[in-house]
C-alpha cells in the first residue's frame, strides 16, 4: 500500500466494513481439512453492467453432506485492516438439485455463513451481487467502476469453504465484460474469448492476488527487459487521451525495472504488471501484490504537469512491495487465512521501508529529479516534526493501530497521528542507508541489505515470513552496530523531533523560508487545497473547510479548529491568493491575520497572530558533509539521459495562484 496519493502518501481514509469488522469473536481453532483432495471451485463473475455499478458472480462448488461453511475474504492483505466489503455483498444465493438451501450467518464471526448440505448432494451453486461503492474512499472497497471501466477485486465476489485453507483451494475462474472492452492482469489466461476469459486454474491466494482492470480505453506498455521476467504497464482510463504517456514517463518506468533488479538481485514473479487505472471516478490508492500493483490515480495524471509529478511514487513505492511486503512478510501479517486477525507491529518496515526504496528508486530511475526528490523529503521531514501528536504517541504504535488510523480521517490528525510509519518510516529508513554508508566508509549500504534479506535465487511468488531479530541480525551482517537500540529510540519510544538524521548526516540541512515548496506547489495547485501547517498551522480543503489545525500553532491559538470553514480573510472572500497576500500584509506588521469562520450555523472572526511570512521547507547544502543523498539516487545502471524528469519549477507566484 503505497503514501499518500499526490502529497505520497495515501490519504488512508478507509472504509471498514462498518459494525461488521470489529468487536468479533476471533476465528475458533483450525479443525484438520478434511479427508481427500480439495475442491476444485468454478467461479464465473459477470462485469457486463459495471457501468451501473453492479457485478454478479456464480459459483460451483463440489461438497459433502452435512454442515458447511462458506467465508467471504474479511483481512484483505495489503490493506492491513478488515476491509472486506461485506456490506455491499448481496447474496448468497446458494442452490442444490434445483432446491434453495437455507443458510445462517454467524452471530460472532459475521463473515462466515453455516449451510446444512442434503444427504445425496455432491454439487452446490451460489450466486452473489456486489454493489460497486458510489463515490466512496478506501482501498478495493471503494468505487472501483465508472461508465468506461471496472477493477475486479477478486474478494468481493466469492465465497470459500472455511474447512480448507485458501492455498489448498483452486478456483477456475472466468470474466465477462462489457463488448469491446480490453484487460490487464497478471493472473495466467487460458482462452481469451474477447468479450469472455477463461483464466488457468490457481489457488484462492493466486486468484486474490491477482486483481483484473478493464475498460473500454486502455494501452499497453512493455517495459522489458528482453531476458527474464516480462515486465508491462496495463492502462486503463474513463478516455482516450489520458492514456498518453509521455516518453520521458515511458523511458523512466523501463529504467525503474532495471532498477529495481539491480537493488534486490532476484525476482519473485513470472512477470509483472503494472495495473494502472487513470479516473476521477474510482478511489484513489495503490495495493500491492506479487506479480502486480493495482494503482489508481486520477484522470489527467500523465497529462497535467502537477499530478504527473505528484503521482510519480506510486508504481515504484508498489513494485518494491513485490519484494517487501510479499515475498518478505512479517510473521503478524503472514496469516494463513481470510478470517485471520493480522499483527501491524512491523509495519514500518513492511511500508515504511517500502517507502523509502520507492523513493530512492523514483529517484533513481529518473521519475522525478534529484531537486523534487530532495523538496518532497523536505516536506516530509517538516511535516513530521510538525505533529505535535508524537510527543505522546510512538511510531510503533501507528503501526499498531493502523487498522484503526486508516480510518480515521484528517481532522485533529496532527495531534492524534496518522499511518505516520510511511512518511516517519521512510526517514528512519534513510538514517540507516546513511549511517551504514559512514560506518563502512561508503563500501556498504542499505542496497546490500536489501539484496541478501529480499534477493537469493529467483523464485516464483513466495511468502517466507521474517520477525525483527533476523532483520537486527541481516543488518549486522551488513554493518556491525547496536541496531535494536537504533529501532528503539526511533521506533518504539516517543520522540518529541522528527529522525533527521538521515539528512543531515547524507549531507543537507532542513530549512525554513519564504520560497515555495516544489512538492507542496504541486499538492496545492491539482487538490485545490491551501498548506499552511509551517506558517499559520492549519490545512483548508478546496471548499475551504478546515482539515486539520497545529495544536499550539497560531490558528489553534486564535480559536480555529476542525469543522470550520473559512469564508473571509481581512475581509475578503476566502481564495488561496487572498491568504497568501494576508500573510504577506501581515508580515510587514499591518497586524493580525482576521479570518471570518463559520461553525456549523455561527459566524465568528478570529484574529491569527502571525508576521512570520511564507513558511516553506527545503534541503540546503552542507558543505561540511559529504553528499551522501546524492550518491543515494544516483543510478546503478546506465540510464538514458531521455528518462531523467525535467527539475522542478522555482515560481513563487505560480504556486499560490
């Protein structure tokens, strides 16, 4: 699962399956499968009225007389949290020799469904809707259709027999969409039939990983390389032009997979595909899986200069998690079935190393410069020490609950703390790059980690599961150093400032003024939203509403909060120009910043008190450190001056507009 999506990371505002999700009983004991081989289950999925938002799946299912039970997929992996979408499912529908059989849902374990099955009964049917989530947030269980295209998520749309565990169950499954639209997947096809796709037989853990996105435009791009694994980006967009990706996008993306290669050594995957879904109209978030990523951002971000940047993180941030997070898991979240509760406790490696590998490689691949590399850390950096909510909150325990904290929104966020072992993760991450690097005397690094922990032989998809002494043991094969207590005083305990260590020992220092942020200008301009969290302390949406404010900042002291929205500054009808110019006033003592809020039906103006002026972050130089950042992203293969991005724009102007 990948960062915020255009600030990268993921705005987490997840939907869980409501009461259904929590509070429930946890799975009683594995009873032994039983006797003989396990079923083989057809599952056909009709996507044919995806533009209405409806899809239909119909399932045989071999059986046994005597009680059933059927589980639909609740602990999704990826997603860290009991995201099933059980509250759009309608059905099931279960039928036997022409008769309907009664079922009963669980009363503790609302996944799971008990059938009695009829003496002489050797076959069942079910039979399921889903109702595609209409405008809704989330991962997979949010809009996933729009009138030109549908990502299938296999989960929602099946049933399985809880007495097996999902690796010894094989399902046939087959597609049908909507006339002459075209597919991506990584899951191994049989018969392409056009409109209809029988896929090869694969286990319950295969076919759940294997998302499908389809659509009425869509395009193809190789990535290479010609030896080894076929690498490929499946587009699919709500219109033709948005699908134009530029070469310098396509130059980098083929770069990013040599990359890659060179930084683990091994592949994990037959091949890989980048399933790439470009519309306004379906969530927006990123989910890893073995052999493919399912990213989803918005319409014109190959095409508008500001997304195109802004969504340079996200494919790269995924792949790594081929590596990270699939074939190498922590043992809390390398459960053995759909029903398990998972553990997040190490989830600041499974995504905060994944962040900060995706990072270097969007680096290194071209994707974006050094210079908008180096801004985006800088953001990072100064908005986790921007968080008052660390002085009482560890990093670990973001991971904890991040069931929880995915959830929970943006308001009061700065005080409570979000999934902050993404963003908190990928610094710790690049303290550790850089303090190898200074204790080896630059003869070793977090890339020969990475290829001993992740690497070895090439394998298909694989899980081996991995606890923290084996990475606090990988890690001093690579450089010897007390690196429990290193996780623990940036981990575990809480730390009033954020772990910059990674910067100022790479060779920059984090830095305040007036010129804008390049990554903050790009987040600015495409979400039409105002930052001001290291000026004023406070963040408006694009409607002006207030999302979050600094507790203890000057707009907390002045009395806004969560829930407002602004109406007027100095006067003035509320714009991003017009704050922008306030501040500017302010700053040459032509008093108080005055802002007319409202508050459900109350109007009050409030009086922010700061003359500081513009309030940006920035790397800047120390010459009095080697440039440690700068051999970080530096490539490791050749790399065509073609695919190197264009620096980032220096217009103060521009991003307040």
């Amino acid at each position: 699962m990948p960062r915020q999506l255009f600030s990268r990371r993921l705005a987490f505002a997840l939907l869980l399956a409501g009461a259904a999700g929590c509070g429930s009983a946890p799975p009683a004991a594995a009873a032994p499968p039983p006797a003989g081989p396990a079923p083989t289950i057809h599952l056909t999925v009709d996507a044919s009225d995806a533009p209405r938002h409806v899809t239909r799946a119909h399932m045989t299912m071999p059986v046994k007389p005597g009680a059933l039970t059927l589980a639909y997929p609740k602990w999704i992996p990826g997603e860290h949290a009991p995201t099933g979408p059980l509250v759009n499912l309608i059905g099931p529908v279960i039928m036997a020799g022409g008769k309907k059989l009664e079922w009963k849902r669980d009363s503790e374990r609302l996944f799971e469904f008990h059938v009695e099955v009829p003496k002489g009964t050797t076959e069942i049917s079910i039979d399921l809707e889903f109702l595609e989530p209409v405008g809704a947030n989330g991962f997979s269980a949010g809009s996933s259709t729009t009138p030109q295209l549908a990502d299938l998520a296999w989960n929602h749309l099946l049933l399985y027999p809880l007495a097996w565990s999902p690796e010894q169950l094989t399902y046939v499954a087959q597609v049908k969409l909507p006339a002459g639209w075209k597919f991506g997947t990584a899951l191994p096809v049989a018969h392409d039939g056009g409109d209809t796709i029988d896929f090869a037989p694969a286990s319950l853990v295969t076919l759940i990983d294997s998302p499908v996105i389809a659509g009425a435009h869509s395009r193809v791009i190789q990535l290479g390389p010609d030896a080894g694994p076929k690498h490929e980006i499946d587009l699919v967009a709500d219109s033709e032009e948005a699908l134009e990706m530029t070469a310098q996008q396509t130059a980098a993306y083929k770069q990013l997979v040599a990359e890659a290669g060179a930084l683990f050594g091994a592949h994990h995957y037959r091949d890989y595909h980048f399933l790439y879904t470009l519309s306004d109209g379906v969530a927006s978030f990123g989910l890893e899986h073995h052999e493919s990523s399912d990213d989803r951002v918005g319409e014109r971000a190959l095409i508008d200069g500001d997304l195109r940047h802004l969504s340079a993180g996200p494919l790269p941030h995924e792949f790594v998690h081929s590596w990270n997070g699939k074939y190498r898991r922590p043992s809390g979240l390398a459960t053995k079935d759909y029903q398990e509760p998972m553990k997040g406790d190490l989830l600041w490696v499974y995504e905060g190393l994944t962040e900060y590998l995706g990072w270097v490689l969007t680096g290194r691949s071209g994707l974006l410069s050094d210079e908008d590399e180096r801004e985006d850390l800088a953001s990072i950096a100064a908005t986790m020490e921007a968080t008052p909510g660390r002085n009482w909150r560890p990093l670990e325990d973001t991971a904890i609950a991040a069931q929880v904290l995915y959830e929970a929104g943006s308001a009061g966020e700065s005080m409570r703390r979000s999934v902050d072992y993404y963003p908190e993760g990928l610094l710790v991450w690049l303290d550790a790059d850089v303090l190898i690097r200074q204790k080896s005397q630059g003869k070793a690094s977090l890339d020969d980690f990475c290829k001993a922990f992740h690497g070895g032989k090439e394998t298909g998809p694989e899980v081996h599961p991995y606890d923290l002494d084996e990475i606090v043991k990988k890690l001093n094969d690579v450089a010897p150093n007390d690196w429990k207590a290193f996780f623990d005083e940036r981990i575990v305990k809480a730390n009033a400032h954020a772990p910059v260590g990674g910067i100022t020992g790479g060779g920059y220092k984090l830095v305040y003024n007036e010129e804008a942020n390049a990554r903050t200008g790009y987040a600015e301009r495409a979400r039409k939203y105002v930052s001001l969290r290291l000026s004023l302390g406070v963040a408006l949406s694009a409607h002006d509403d207030v999302i979050d404010v600094v507790d203890g900042g000057p707009a907390a002291l002045a009395g806004l909060a969560p829930g407002m929205r602004v109406v007027a500054v100095d006067g003035r009808r509320m714009s991003r120009t017009v704050m922008h110019a306030a501040i500017e006033r302010a700053k040459k003592g032509t008093g108080p910043i005055e802002l007319l809020v409202e508050n459900g039906e109350y109007f009050k103006t409030l009086q922010v008190d700061w003359h500081g002026g513009e309030r940006n972050a920035h790397l800047e130089r120390d010459a009095a450190q080697p440039d440690i950042l700068t051999q970080i992203l530096a490539p490791k293969t050749p790399r065509p001056p073609e695919a190197v991005a264009a620096p980032p724009k220096k217009d103060d102007d521009d991003a307040k507009k």
